[in-house]
C-alpha cells in the first residue's frame, strides 16, 4: 500500500536548482575560485573543441542550404548548452578535488548540476539570440 504523506523525490531539474545554489553559497579562496573557473573551462573547450571545428566546417560547405544550416545552427546552439553543462559539471568536480574536507561540498550531486546548467533557460535564451543574430550576419 502506497503511503501518500511520505515526501516525495525531488526530480532531477529542481535537484539541480538546489544543487546550484548550494555550490554558490560555499565560500572559497580567491585563486582557488580563478583556479576552478579557469579549470572547467579549459577542461571544457579541450572537450568541445573536435566537434566544434567540425560543425564549423560543415556550416562553412552547407552556407548556402537553408534547410542543412538551419539543422546546424541548431546543433550548435546544443553543442553550446552542453558546454555550459559541462563546464559547471567540470567545476564542481574540481572544486570536490580542492575541498575534501568540506562535507558540503562533497555532498553536491554534480550530474544535477549539468542536468540543470544543460536546460538553462536564461542562458539558453541568450545562446540562441546570439545563434539568430551570428547566422543572419555570415
């Protein structure tokens, strides 16, 4: 028999809000912070990277085929809001490297954190503004 008044799981999308702000509220050292910014985005970029330059390649062949640079333009603005994703995901992992004596810290589910960071609205928006106004211009 199912018991109604148990509370409920959380999903995966409200975890990672919680799971964000959580990881924002730690206080760390100044040049550990630049350390574990700097970190997840060149771990991020050096992972990116081969699949960027190949979209670019092939937006720069299919220029002139609307329907194949419309698909591309959509693959990038993806390739994109994993990057963000990832790159948070990265930071958090590096972060849990510095601060292994720091019991919050090592609680965060970073894979909560990409799952939120990949599906961010704001900065999905702003992407794919971005996306429209680079496209419209080349």
């Amino acid at each position: 028999m199912n018991n109604y008044t148990e509370k409920k799981e959380k999903n995966l999308w409200s975890k990672g809000k919680e799971e964000t702000k959580k990881f924002y509220d730690i206080k760390f050292k100044f040049w550990n912070n630049v350390k574990i910014f700097i970190g997840g985005i060149i771990l991020t970029i050096i992972l990116i990277l081969p699949l960027v330059f190949l979209v670019y390649r092939l937006i720069r062949t299919y220029f002139y085929d609307y329907t194949i640079f419309t698909l591309l333009i959509a693959i990038s603005w993806t390739i994109l809001m994993f990057s963000n994703g990832l790159s948070n995901y990265l930071s958090v992992k590096i972060a849990k490297g510095y601060g292994k004596d720091r019991d919050n810290l090592q609680k965060i589910d970073e894979n909560a954190i990409f799952f939120y960071q990949f599906l961010n609205v704001g900065f999905a928006a702003f992407t794919l503004i971005i996306l429209i106004l680079f496209s419209n211009i080349i």
